[in-house]
C-alpha cells in the first residue's frame, strides 16, 4: 500500500532516469513512459497531482508536450528535468508556468524526494 495518494508521471526518454524515478518515489503511485502519446492518453483518463518532464526527447516538441499537458490538466504541477545548461524551451515554459527545473545528473536521489515533498507542499497551500 502507497504511503501518499499522489500520483505522479514521468515522460523521459532515458529509460535509467524512469527506473530511478521509479525506485526513489516507491511509496507514491508513479507511472512512467518514454513515450509523449502514452502520458497525454494517461492525461486524458486520470489526474496527476506531479509531472515530471524532461526538456529533450527526440522528435517532440517538449514546449509543446508541456503546453498540451498544462491545458489538458491545469491543476498539475509540471517539473522540468534537463542534463544541459541552456534550456531555452525551458525558461519559455517556466514563464508559462512550470514548476521549476531540475539539473541532470541528479546531485543526489534526494534531489528527487525534495522536490516531490515541495510540490507537495504546495498542493496544501493552494487548494
């Protein structure tokens, strides 16, 4: 049994950052895919309270992607992931109201566990 009700998707096209999601946020209901068309039908059939979603996956648009997923599911929070230093598609998309931005490689497993706990936090205060 889940120690939370948050449930939370991850769209990365590096299968090692999905089972590390995976393993890190075991007390939560994480769903994860590679694929842009799997986590917009998972969108469009449930809610999810946290997304994770990486900047660069080939052949998306990931400001698209993040466009498509604000509009089908406003109240989520979305987290940019990104392994590069520039991320122009993701300073647009925090000025369209991403949640922030995370730094791969992680620096440490927390990193992950932290920024959930904050998003977290967050729903509290918001609702």
């Amino acid at each position: 049994m889940k120690k939370t009700d948050k449930k939370i998707l991850v769209i990365d096209d590096e299968k090692d950052i999905l089972e590390l999601f995976t393993r890190v946020l075991k007390d939560y209901a994480v769903k994860t895919t590679e694929n842009e068309k799997e986590a917009l039908a998972w969108v469009s059939k449930e809610h999810f309270d946290i997304i994770f979603l990486d900047i660069i996956i080939p052949e998306v648009s990931s400001l698209e992607l993040f466009k498509l997923l604000r509009k089908m599911s406003p109240k989520s929070k979305i987290m940019l992931m990104t392994g590069f230093a520039t991320e122009t598609e993701g300073n647009r998309a925090l000025k369209l109201g991403a949640a922030g931005i995370m730094r791969k490689p992680f620096d440490h497993i927390d990193d992950i566990k932290r920024a959930v706990e904050r998003l977290s936090r967050h729903f509290k205060t918001s609702r």
